[in-house]
C-alpha cells in the first residue's frame, strides 16, 4: 500500500511528517512524504527556524512523481500542517491528480487549524481554505474536538451535539469523520473519547487520560487511522488499531517524562499494542 503524505517536518521531534511517516512504515505501509514546511523543531517550543514551502514547489515535487508513471498506485493522499492558502491549494490540486490516476484513491484532510488549550493557530484564510475546499473533495477528515466545533460552527458539550456536529461535516463531504481529543458531559474527568462515523454508523472508544500533553500525537493517530481503515474498510476496527497504538506510545513517553514522543523507542506498540481498546456502537 502506498500513502502520499503532504505535511509539515521538523529536524528535531516528532510532529506533521515526523510523527507520520514513520509509524505507517512500520506497520507496512509504503509512504511518499512531501513537506509543506521544513522547520527545526515545533513552533510549541517558542522558537524555530526553517521554511514554508510555496505551492508551487510541492506542486514540483508531486508533479516529479507523477511523472514516474506511479500516482496510479498511490491508495491514499494525507494532508496536515499546511503553512499558507497557497499550499492548501496545491495539496488540493495534488489530490486531483492522484485521484485522476487512481479514481480508487482515498484523500484524508487532517484539518490542523488549532486546540482547546491555544485556539487557532495557523495563518489567515486557511480555516477558510479546509471548510470550502479540502472538505467536499476529503473522503476522510481528522479533525480535533476544536477543528470540530470551528468546522461545523456549533459546540459540542453534549453527545448530542457532538453528533450534529459530525453530521454537519459529513454533509461537506467526507464519508467518514474521525474525532480525537474529545471531552463531553458525558466523558469522566480521568477519561479521554475518540469518536468515529462512516455516516451510518458511529462509534465511541474511551481511554484513561495520561498525564502528557504531546506534539504530533494527533498527526500520528490520524495517519494509523486512515492506513487501518483503507486495510479493514472499518471504522471501529481503524479506531480501536489506531487508539490502542497511540494509548502505548503516550503511555511509553509519559513514563519516561519525554517532551517528544517516542515512537523510535515505543515502536512495538504501533505493530502490538500492549493494551488493545475496542470501540463500542454509539
């Protein structure tokens, strides 16, 4: 399986196409990464350097590979970090074209726009951007509980409206919305919730809440999301594969009181998590 991954890099860390890459190599998935950004470390640190690609030199890159002759046997193109509107819009020319290649080919639309703790934290025009044109050609969308809310324009403090919130987005687009980072009335203090919907059917899964706050951990479970669900065509068994995994690595860096995660160290539990969390019919 191949996997077209168009995110952010940083040397130092693990977040966007360093948190990504290498967890779907590990579980056996062949991954293209082109870098919307190159930067030292993440900008959470308070201090950075590096660049922000233009669209036209990931749409140079892309265009490299399609001249190839392989963008017919790429399965899937995931998008992140994407620095400024110009390169949003060349990650949605680029989806084109693998899709023009391969009609078979998934799109998965991390739409990275903020958190609860830091509010938006990208540029101008790109939440924008994801709502009006990676949404309707996304047939995956990874969204944070605050990417939720800002993408269907209502909160979601109660299942209930969590549920309309998902159905607002499903009607954008995507066929199926996977929500991480969640917290309704219904989520005990010591619990976090991850909630999957293909549209006719929704699923919940609950984890104990570690004490860790990492970078990249929603890149890294969005990516291990869409790889299981284009191998099992199942939103639960995607969720549980991909929380469980996660729940591991967290649990490894919190343990070891790492600011990064450490997926180098915690591979193991990407192929054989050491807890295994099933997803449960909302």
């Amino acid at each position: 399986m191949n996997i077209l991954s168009i995110q952010s890099h940083v040397a130092y860390g693990h977040v966007g196409n360093s948190a990504a890459v290498f967890p779907l190599q590990r579980i056996g998935i062949e991954v293209w990464p082109v870098h919307t950004v190159q930067f030292s470390n993440h900008t959470g640190h308070g201090a950075w350097r590096g660049d922000v690609f233009s669209g036209a030199a990931i749409r140079l890159v892309v265009r490299g590979i399609q001249e190839r002759g392989v963008l017919r046997t790429c399965d899937g193109v995931l998008s992140g970090y994407l620095g400024s509107v110009d390169t949003g819009a060349a990650v949605a020319d680029c989806v084109g074209w693998v899709k023009e290649a391969n009609p078979a080919a998934r799109f998965c639309c991390d739409p990275v726009i903020g958190d609860a703790g830091g509010g938006i934290f990208v540029r101008p025009g790109i939440p924008e951007l994801i709502r009006e044109r990676m949404l309707p050609i996304a047939d995956f969308v990874t969204p944070n509980q605050f990417e939720l809310d800002h993408l269907a324009d209502r909160g979601t403090a109660t299942m209930a409206d969590l549920i309309a919130a998902i159905d607002a987005v499903h009607a954008c687009g995507p066929r199926v919305v996977f929500v991480t980072s969640l917290r309704t009335d219904d989520t005990p203090n010591d619990c976090i919730d991850l909630v999957a919907s293909d549209g006719a059917e929704r699923y919940l899964l609950r984890t104990p809440r570690l004490p860790i706050v990492a970078n990249g951990a929603g890149d890294a479970i969005a990516a291990l999301f869409f790889a299981h669900h284009l191998r099992t065509d199942s939103v639960a068994e995607a969720m549980s594969r991909a929380a469980s995994s996660m729940f591991g690595v967290l649990d490894r860096t919190a343990a070891a009181g790492s600011s990064e995660l450490l997926l180098v160290e915690a591979q193991q539990e990407l192929v054989a998590p050491s807890r295994l969390f099933a997803a449960q019919r909302i």
